[in-house]
C-alpha cells in the first residue's frame, strides 16, 4: 500500500512553499526524536521537562513567525504546521508552544515598546524565560471582559490585585502576562508580571486528566507592584487579549488536526495487524466506514484550515473564519479520538497506544480559547446579526 494514495488527498503539500515543506519535515523530524521518548513520562508524572522546553527553542519553534529578537521569521502556515506537528505527539507540548509564541511572545512584538521587546523576547524564544497568559478568572471564562482584576494607578507603577485561573504553565513561568482593569478608566490593559515580584502566587491546579504534560495553575495577585515599564503602552481594551487568541486559535485549529492524524495512524496500523474472526479487523465494512470518515474530516479540515492560513497571510482573514476554523477543528479531532479509541478496543485505554492520551487532552483544546458553544454563538452572530452570549 502506498501512504501517497490517502495520507494527502488534496495534495495540500502541493499548496506549500519549498521552505515551508523543509519547516513541516523538520518540526516532524525533532517531534518524533525529542518530544516522542518523553511524552509518556510527561503524562503519567505531569512533568514539564525544561530542557525540552529549550531544545524546542534552539530549534526555532518558540515565536517563530516573529521577525527578529531571535525568532525564526517563519510564514504564519509554517506556525501551523509546526503546530500539528508537535501536536501529533501531545497537545500540551503544542499548548506550551500556542502560549509562548502566540500569547506571550505576540503581544510584546504588537504592543510592547522597544525595551521590552530587547528585554524579553531573545531569552522567550530561546527558551531560557517560560510564559504564561493570565485573561480567564475564577468567575470570568466565557465572558473575559467581565474580569475583575484591577491595577490601581500609583504614580511610577500600578498596584495589581486579582485572581486569574486555568493558566497554562503559571506554577512554572518566569514571566506572566496578565491582563487587568485600570481604575482610573475601567479600561483593560497589559501587565508584565514577573517571578519573584512581591504579592505573586502560581498554584498548580491538581487531579487533571489533560494536557498533563504542562501544568495548569492559577495566578494570585495580592497588591503586586509593577513598574509602568512592565505595562505594554501600545494595546487598551479588549482588542489586546483577542490579537492574541486570534493568532493562537489558528494555530490551534491546524495542531487539533495533528492529533486526529496521529490517532487515524494508529488505528489503520492496528485494525490492520488485530485479527478477529479470522481477518483483520480493518477488512469489516464498519471499521472501513469509521475510518473513511476521519479521513474525508481530516483531509478537509486540514485544507480549510490552510486556506485560512493564507487568508491571512494577505490580511484578509476575519476573525468568525477563525471562530469557524477553532470550532471545527477541536470538535471534529475530538470526536475522531473517541471513535478511534474505541476501534482499539481494550488496547485504547493503554497510553502506551497514545489514543487515550489524545482523547483526554482534545477535550481540553475544545474547551479553553473559546469553547465550541462561544465559537457557534460567534458563528450564529455573523449569521443573523444577533449577538446570542447574554
Ligand atoms: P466583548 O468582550 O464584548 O468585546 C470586546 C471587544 O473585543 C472585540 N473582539 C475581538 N477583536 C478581535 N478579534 C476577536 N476574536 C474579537 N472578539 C471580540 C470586540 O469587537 C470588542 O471591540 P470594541 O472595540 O467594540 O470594544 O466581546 P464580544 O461580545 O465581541 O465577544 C464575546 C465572546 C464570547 C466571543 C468573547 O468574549 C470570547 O471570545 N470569549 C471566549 C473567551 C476565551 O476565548 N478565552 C480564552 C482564554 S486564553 C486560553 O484559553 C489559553 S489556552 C492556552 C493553551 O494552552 O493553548
Ligand atoms: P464557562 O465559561 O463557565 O463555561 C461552561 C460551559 O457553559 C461551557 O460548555 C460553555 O460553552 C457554556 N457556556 C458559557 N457561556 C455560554 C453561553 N452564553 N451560551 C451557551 N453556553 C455557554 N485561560 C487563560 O487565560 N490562559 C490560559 O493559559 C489558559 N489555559 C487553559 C488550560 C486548560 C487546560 C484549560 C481547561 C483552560 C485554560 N484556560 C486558560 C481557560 C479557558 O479559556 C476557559 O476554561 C474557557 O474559556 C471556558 O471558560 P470556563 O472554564 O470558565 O467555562
């Protein structure tokens, strides 16, 4: 059999730059020889190993659409395929790269003045600095701007007080981007919080069975002073926060696929080799049939997902396409995982066949940036005008 007749239906490789195909086959290559050995131990101990986390930077992975400051200058595409390939392997993996690069490192170069930009962004590329990105709070998902958390002006620095949860990586970030109301305007603003700042806390949030390869915590702002050198003049408003899950989400809505690819894979391996009946199981019309479907999802997804990509690329991209693209994406690789899983039968329970991983973490990746109902409200207001959240 030839992976040439199904792997890439649509012939997106075709649509692709020559520099683009060596980023992909390069991301692929470092996913497979150093994301892979570690992946079990990162799930079963949630371990986040840091020298993994620098390998990733020396590899150019980390802001790699970002030109200078050490980062790569790559094609927003490229992000997205380095994105699914990193995800074939773990969704965490690709979390901690969505966040470093997409919510940490993008607002600095859109917003940050120049020092902060020389400040931060060479050591978060390499990286020597962990990221985190504080926008939802214990009582504020959903609906962000309903946030809290307040900076209360005090001349040279403001005072931040508040609570922000579910953060990605807060227990271990060196750097926490945390987005605040100023009380002199009620406007939301920017605030670069670092380790060691008096009146900072991160703690982990403990028991999850997702994304266990990057620890999720809180961030607990007790009057924490921060300079007005550490807040990013060049963003008010909502719009700050949004820049960024805009460049996240698509990336996510190519890793997602990753994920769906990485089970498929299996799964034809498996119900090639499991022999029941006297056949294998991959020669039973219903499995035929599960598996034609994840592909024709795939396979369409992904070139959705591309031409999006390159929407963007002329400037053209809205963010309800991206809304369309996240929603998509999670939803359908989600459902893939669950179908897969099962054609492993006992086997897809047992991590050592992956399967179970990526079930468990997808359903996080459907949840966080959005979830699929916020991004079908998304949808439903392009649709008909009527803005349906409250
Ligand atoms: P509202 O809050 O009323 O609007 C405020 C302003 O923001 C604008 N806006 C956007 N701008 C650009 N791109 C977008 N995607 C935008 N969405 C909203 C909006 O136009 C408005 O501008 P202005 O100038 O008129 O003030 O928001 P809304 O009513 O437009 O939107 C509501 C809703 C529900 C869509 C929004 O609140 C939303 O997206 N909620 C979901 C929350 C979310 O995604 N949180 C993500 C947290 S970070 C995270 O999960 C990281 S996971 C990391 C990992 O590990 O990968
Ligand atoms: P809620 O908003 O309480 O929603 C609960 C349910 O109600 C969902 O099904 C939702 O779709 C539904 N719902 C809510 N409002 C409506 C409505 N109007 N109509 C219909 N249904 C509705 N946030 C960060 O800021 N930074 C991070 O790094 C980060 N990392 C995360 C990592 C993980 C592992 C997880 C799980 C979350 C992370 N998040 C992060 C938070 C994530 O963005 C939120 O969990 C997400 O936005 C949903 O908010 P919530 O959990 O409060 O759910």
């Amino acid at each position: 059999d030839s992976e040439a007749d199904w792997k890439d239906m649509l012939r997106l490789e075709s649509r692709l730059s020559e520099e683009e195909v060596m980023i992909k086959n390069a991301a692929a290559q470092f996913a497979e020889s150093e994301l892979m050995p570690q992946v079990l131990k990162g799930f079963r101990q949630e371990h986040f190993d840091k020298g993994l986390f620098k390998a990733m930077g020396s590899a150019g992975l980390l802001g790699s659409f970002i030109e200078g400051y050490g980062c790569a200058g790559v094609s927003a595409t490229s992000y997205g395929l380095i994105a699914r390939e990193v995800e074939k392997v773990d969704s965490a993996y690709r979390s901690t790269l969505s966040v470093q690069s997409s919510l940490v490192m993008h607002p600095i170069n859109l917003f940050g003045s120049q020092e902060q930009k020389e400040r931060f962004l060479p050591r978060l590329a390499s990286g020597e600095l962990v990221g985190c990105f504080g926008l939802t709070e214990p009582d504020h998902g959903s609906d962000p701007s309903g946030m809290t958390t307040r900076a209360v002006d005090k001349g040279d620095h403001f005072t931040v007080s508040g609570a922000k949860n579910w953060i990605t990586n807060s227990p271990i970030a060196d750097l926490c981007l945390v987005w605040a109301k100023t009380d002199t305007d009620g406007k939301v603003r920017g605030f670069l919080v670092e380790r060691g700042m008096e009146g900072l806390a991160t703690p982990k949030i403990e028991g999850k069975f997702s994304l266990r390869a990057s620890p999720t915590g809180m961030i607990q702002l007790d009057e924490v002073k921060v300079p007005k050198g550490n807040v990013l003049p060049g963003v008010v408003g909502m719009r700050g926060p949004f820049a960024c899950l805009n460049s996240a989400r698509l990336g996510i809505a190519w890793g997602a696929w990753g994920a769906a690819e990485s089970c498929l894979d299996t799964t034809r391996r498996y119900t090639l080799d499991r022999q029941q009946f006297g056949r294998p199981l991959a020669a039973n019309q219903l499995v035929q049939q599960k598996m034609a479907n994840a592909l024709t999802e795939i396979t369409i997804g992904l070139n959705s997902v591309l031409q999006a990509t390159r929407m963007k690329e002329a400037g053209e991209l809205h963010s309800n396409v991206i809304s369309m693209m996240k929603r998509n994406s999670c939803s359908k690789a989600l459902d893939i995982a669950r179908i897969c899983r099962d054609m492993l039968g006992g086997n897809g329970i047992v991590d050592e066949y992956h399967v179970i991983r990526h079930v468990c973490n997808l359903e996080a990746v459907n949840t966080y940036e959005g979830t699929a109902d916020i991004h079908s409200l998304v949808l439903g207001r392009a649709l008909t005008g009527i803005p349906a959240f409250k």
